[in-house]
C-alpha cells in the first residue's frame, strides 16, 4: 500500500509539471504582457528611480519661474521637403516560417 501510495503522489507531481510547463509554452506571450502591463501600472517610487537627489530638490525649491516660450513658426521658404529613404527589403527564405494575420487571431 506504501509503494501504491507513492507512485500515485510521484505521477502527481509529474502531471502537474507537465500541466504547468503546457501552460507556460501555450500562453507565455500572454502571461509576459500582462505581467509588464501590471508592473508599469504600479505607482513608481522616487527613492528606487536613481533621481532621489533630484527629486529631493525639487520639492525643497520653490517653483521658479519661466520664461515665455516664443512659438515661432518657420516660413514657407524654410521648410524643405526631406527625401524619405527607402525602407529596407526584408528578405525570407522559402524554407522559413511566415507569420500570418491569422495566425495572431484570438
């Protein structure tokens, strides 16, 4: 009963490593994105961020005052038309993989 009993607990812990490694190959893409969408939502701290000093700064100083932007906007002689360059050609070989539309469709 105590063998019976172990090889039932060893297959468990075998199905549930497998269950999770389905898991993590099946729906890795997903679970990183949320992942990083959870941790930019989360509010920053000023200590952890490498700008302490800065901000201490910022908080002991009194709002200085700035001066007025002036918004000049360029004459019509100024403004060039620059020539765009072309976008490099991607090259694939017939042998790899292409991704489709489809293939990003939930």
């Amino acid at each position: 009963m105590k063998v019976l009993n172990t090889v039932v607990k060893l297959l468990t812990a075998l199905a549930a490593v497998a269950g999770a490694v389905y898991i993590v190959a099946t729906y890795g893409e997903q679970i990183v994105a949320w992942a990083k969408k959870t941790l930019a939502a989360l509010p920053k701290c000023p200590c952890c961020c490498g700008d302490a000093e800065a901000t201490e700064e910022a908080e002991q100083a009194p709002a200085a005052e700035e001066p007025p932007v002036e918004e000049a906007a360029p004459a019509a002689e100024e403004v060039q038309d620059v020539p765009e360059e072309p976008a490099p050609e991607v090259v694939v070989s017939e042998h790899e993989p292409v991704a489709e539309d489809k293939d990003f469709a939930e």
